[in-house]
C-alpha cells in the first residue's frame, strides 16, 4: 500500500448532545431518537444478528465509518449477552476522520454502555495510518480499526467479512463512501451468504450493491427514515479465492511449536486466545535460553521520509507490543520510553518530518538537545526521537509471562532432528527426537526455533537465503552517568537494576565463537562513549565486568519470516504461483522466525498475524506488509530473476 496521508482528526460539534453533528459534511452522526436504538435496528436487525453468529468459531463484521463507536458497542454488547455467541468476534472498521480521545471520552460521558465505552477508550490507540488490533473481552472480541481511506484500506485488508455495516454521513455531502468502486471493494471480501446493511436507500447505494453482486431489498428503517436498505451477497459467478491466503489449519485445537524464544512464546500465547493449545518443544533446558536470553533489549518504532514498507511494519509492531504489554501482569524490570539519537538532521528539520508524516506525539517525538539530555540523563550533543511507547526489558519474564498466558505444556531438553505427516492422509504432523522418540503430534505445527532450528527450517523450505548473526553484549557495573532511559543510536544503553548498565551489541555475520571476544567489549565500550558524548577521561574509566553472546537468525531484507511454507514438488522444490497470495502452502505447517535484533519488539504482531493465518481470521496488518514477510517471498524473487535472466539469454529459466 502506498503510503496512507496524515490522518484528519474529526471535527464534532456537539452543541446537541443528542446528536453530535460534523459541521464538514453537514450532517449528525447518528439519529436524534438514539445511537445505539439505530445500531440495533439497522445493523444488527438487518444482518439477522446474534442469531447468524450463534455457534460459530469466528464472526467477521465490516463496518464503514467507525464514527463515534456505538455501532461496535451496539455489537460488541449484544455478543456479551448472547449466550449462543460465535467464539470470537471479529468487527473491522475504517475511519478517515478518527476522533481524538478527548472528544470519543466527550461522545460517550453519557453512554447507556458505560463500562464498555470506558474500554473502548482505554484502549484507543495512538491515531497514525495503520491497522489497530484492539482487544476486547480476554481476545475475543477484536476491533481491527484501519484509520485512513476506505477505498486504499478495501484493497489492503485480507478478510472474510460474513456482515457489512455500511455507514457514514449522507451520500450527497460524502459521495465517496457510496461510491460504486467501494462497493466492488465491498463485495471482494465478501463470505459465501454474506449480507448487508445500511440506513440508507440512495439509488447509488443501491444500484452499486447490485452491480457488485448483491441482492437488495428496502425494509423499515428506524425512526423517521422511511426504509433502510438490507442485502445478501449473490454473485452470479463465484470468484477464485486466493489459495494462499487460505486457513492454515481451520480445524486445529493443538499445535506443536518447536522453539520456546520469543517467537515460540508469543505463537502459544496468540493461538491460545484463538482456542487453540500448545506443546512447545525446546532442546535447552528451559525457555529463553538463546537468543531471547539477553539480560535485556529494547523495543520501538520507527520512522523514514517515505514511511515505506519497514518503517510500517515496525511501527504496527511497536504499537501492538505496547498494547500487550499493557495486558500482561507487570514484569518484574521494565523501563518505559525510549530515546534514538539523530545524527543526520536538525531537530528543526526532525519536526517538520513528522509534521508530514502526521505522525502523532503519543508514538514519536522530536526532542531538541537540551530536551533529550534531560530525558536521559546524559551529555548526548544531540537531538533524538523519543518514543513513549518503546523501552527495553528482560526477553525472558516476557517469554515467562507470554507462556503463562498461553497455558501451553512445555517440554524442554529435547531436540527436534525431524518432523513428518502420517501416512494415513489426516492433516496430522509429528516431531520426533534424534533418537527417534516421539515428541508430540497435532494439527499444526509451527517452526519458531530461530538459529537453533535453522537446519530443520531448512529441510522444510529449501532455499530460504539465511543468516546466522552473532552478537555480543557488555556490562559495565560503574560508570560515570547512566541513562535514566534506554538510549540508542550507534549501538545502544540500557541500565540495569544493580547500578551498572548493558551495552552494545556487535554483530557478525556466520561467526561462530562462543567465548565472549575482547576486541568486541572493546568496540562496545567505543559505542557507548560515542553514544553518551563520553570525554576521553571519562571513556578511559569504563570497564567491563562482563557480558553474553547469542546468536540471532535473520534475513537479507531485514524483514522476519511469517506465515504458510508453499508446497514441494516431487523434487523437494516450492511449488509457486505469480502472486504469494496465489501460492498454495503446505496445510497444518508454518513458520515464525528470521527476527535478527528485533525479537522483542516484533514477536506479538508476527504472532497476531501468524494466529490468524491459522485459523483464517482476518489479517492484523495490511496485504503489502503480510507479503513483505511471507516466507515464499525470496523463492518468488529468484523465479522471476531466473525468468529475466533466461528471457535475456533466449533460454529457459530453472525454478
């Protein structure tokens, strides 16, 4: 997706608190005779619910114009009280003119759901052009808010959607969300039996339904509206779906996920709010023991001129670890906030940039010298981003915690050397132990080993072009000034519970060796006196009282690997299509790795997503971004340089 535009805040005038109007396109939010009334009658009424949902492992509902909320309070109550509700409750909404938190507080001081409005506004997130997972009701109920365009966001999301609200203010002042291409948008996501609702009986509504598949038909709209307009999805022709963007494994209850990491804990942790338990298989003795076994490591976001692919992808990262990190009990050393140097711009110049990117002050910040070198404690000489929602922690009391929230079994002292399917053609995979014991069976089976299950990953998708990366880190235990917050640039710091402080980390590829390397403390303790603005008495001070090595996985476009493995043909070669989504994946198998230095920071999206693949729920990120991190991306790439290139030569081109 291209990048979104700065998102325009709503403008409400709510001089009649019955009906909070946008002076932009003239018109009230919802009717005078009650918002949650209206919701009831159009939207539930007319898509038959709650009895459609009753008994179904998962519901989808589309809604456009997430205005003030009360259509999804509307949902979300009538959900709590039905006693036949689906297991879970997907409501995706998209929203150009978002409110801020100030006015959604103001729209609901008065609500008939308090206590779900005081949710829904705890858990408002920070209003930047992406897609927030909020989660409801321990997991259940998910809001999926897309801020932004709808039409851009109809091509992005990746979704069965079983109902649709269609909202948003009245067609003749707000043309394009009735519009005829928005409704096709429409009709691509919709599930076989899918309907459709709106208070509206515009002809552009109704005729753009029909032309996009839809049957329509006019019932009784809700107080003074004469009609309102309801639909059921019937295409004459049945679109081809994308088989790789398929459930993974849709009847799964039990997975087995080898590797107990960040990746692994946060993959136990996501299936089990989707229903699904784990076995988590590690060949050390115990969870976070190698990679993930840092004393600590830091976690944000961040941002580039063009907000291109990565700057996306982290930023949706940072901004669900944030939010899970809210859900789960406190751990036991957690810093809050984190400062990154800038060395290339002004801080004059670092305002304007996120001016244009209309990035909001509760993700990033542009902090002038004298700010930032009182934020952290430090000499820095420099400007810096401050991002309130990144800090640092210790990975392994967020493994703990991850995997007592998951409640999966773990069985630890055991390597997998191979897995395999049973014969008998059922979707079922089996681990099993270099002395050939069985280790586990399930449905689905998920490699999270990071570099320790590089060889098994491997064996399971050849090709994949793999780095294993070593890192060192140092402790100093005395040190003239400490940051009062994680501080990273050319390396990073991070202080400890003792006094002394974490830093570094030194990074070469292919490198072997475990014993921790002098010259590598040496060009740490170099880092942190660049990093800090250290004078050379003060630098000459440092000592180092020792430090950790571990070795990471990653991969040449810095981006992890997530999703479905393709299928292999009979000579163990991916079977590919011309487009990922189009490319058909080994059923019950996935992966979730490749996090190089970043496994903090995006563990619970990769999860989210990877959960969702799954169970075939709707995506957490956006098309573009689940292909930047499919795992068949780099076999894609190479067929189509093979085809170049044979196309070039005049000969044909080898897969």
């Amino acid at each position: 997706m291209k990048t979104q535009p700065p998102i325009s805040l709503a403008q409400i005038d709510f001089s009649d608190p019955a009906a909070p109007m946008a002076p932009a396109f003239g018109d009230v939010y919802h009717s005078r005779a009650g918002a949650l009334e209206q919701a009831r009658h159009v939207f539930l009424g007319a898509n038959d619910l709650p009895a459609r949902w009753a008994g179904r492992r998962e519901f989808v509902i589309l809604e456009t114009g997430f205005g003030l909320g009360n259509n999804f309070l509307a949902t979300w109550h009538a959900w709590e009280q039905d006693p036949e509700r689906c297991q879970t409750l997907s409501f995706i909404s998209i929203e150009k003119h978002p409110l801020t938190l100030k006015d959604l507080k103001q729209a609901h001081l008065n609500s008939a759901l308090p206590e779900l409005a005081a949710q829904l506004c705890q858990a408002w997130p920070p209003l930047t052009p992406n897609l927030h997972r909020l989660v409801f009701a321990g997991g259940r109920v998910q809001l999926l808010l897309c801020l932004g365009d709808a039409q851009a966001w109809l091509r992005e999301l990746v979704a069965e959607v079983d109902a649709f609200y269609l909202d948003g203010f009245n067609p003749k002042q707000n043309p394009a969300m009735w519009d005829k291409h928005l409704l096709k948008g429409i009709a691509r996501h919709a599930a076989p039996g899918a309907t459709a609702a709106s208070w509206s009986v515009a002809p552009q509504l109704r005729e753009g339904l029909t032309a996009a598949g839809f049957s329509t038909s006019r019932q009784r709209g809700f107080a003074n509206k004469g009609g309102m307009c309801v639909a059921r999805f019937t295409p004459r022709h049945a679109a081809q779906k994308p088989v790789g963007r398929q459930a993974l494994a849709p009847q799964a209850r039990h997975a087995l996920i080898i590797g107990a990491g960040l990746a692994g804990a946060a993959c136990a942790w996501a299936l089990a709010e989707r229903g699904i338990l784990s076995t988590v298989i590690d060949a050390q003795a115990g969870p976070a023991m190698g990679a993930s076994g840092n004393p600590g490591g830091l976690y944000h976001g961040t941002l580039n001129p063009d907000d291109g692919l990565h700057a996306r992808f982290n930023r949706a990262c940072a901004l669900e670890t944030e939010r899970v990190l809210r859900r789960l009990p406190a751990l036991p050393w957690h810093q809050q906030g984190l400062l990154r140097i800038e060395t290339a711009r002004y801080w004059t110049q670092m305002q304007a940039l996120i001016a244009r990117l209309g990035l909001p002050p509760d993700y990033v910040q542009a902090l002038s010298q004298t700010e930032a070198e009182a934020r952290s404690g430090l000499r820095l000489g420099r400007p810096a981003w401050f991002y309130p929602g990144g800090g640092a922690l210790a990975p392994a009391a967020y493994i703990a915690a991850l995997l007592r929230a998951s409640g999966a079994q773990q069985l630890y002292g055991y390597k997998v050397a191979r897995v395999s399917r049973r014969a008998d053609g059922e979707q079922t995979w089996s681990a099993w132990s270099d002395a050939g014991r069985l280790l586990g069976e399930a449905q689905l089976l998920i490699l999270a080993g990071g570099q320790q299950g590089q060889a098994l990953l491997q064996d399971l998708a050849p090709g994949l072009p793999l780095m294993m990366q070593r890192g060192q880190l140092s402790h100093i235990a005395q040190a003239d000034g400490r940051p009062s917050l994680p501080v990273a640039g050319l390396g990073y710091a991070i202080a400890d519970q003792a006094g002394g402080l974490w830093c570094g980390a030194t990074n070469q590829d292919g490198d072997p060796r475990p014993d921790l390397l002098a010259e590598d403390h040496l060009r740490n303790l170099a880092q942190y006196a660049q990093l800090a603005n250290l004078d050379e008495a003060a630098a000459a001070k440092l000592q180092v009282s020792g430090g950790r090595v571990g070795w990471r996985l990653a991969t040449p476009d810095r981006m992890p690997l997530v999703g479905g493995l393709p299928q292999l043909d009979s000579q163990g070669q991916p079977i590919l299509a011309e487009q990922l989504r189009f490319t058909a994946r080994e059923a019950g198998l996935a992966v979730c790795s490749g996090f190089g230095s970043r496994g903090i920071g995006w563990a619970a999206m990769c999860a989210q997503v990877l959960a969702a693949q799954v169970s075939g729920a709707p995506i957490p990120i956006e098309a573009s971004l689940l292909d930047a991190i499919d795992p068949a991306r780099f076999a894609l790439r190479g067929r189509r340089v093979g085809k170049s290139i044979g196309t070039a030569h005049g000969t044909q081109s080898s897969v």
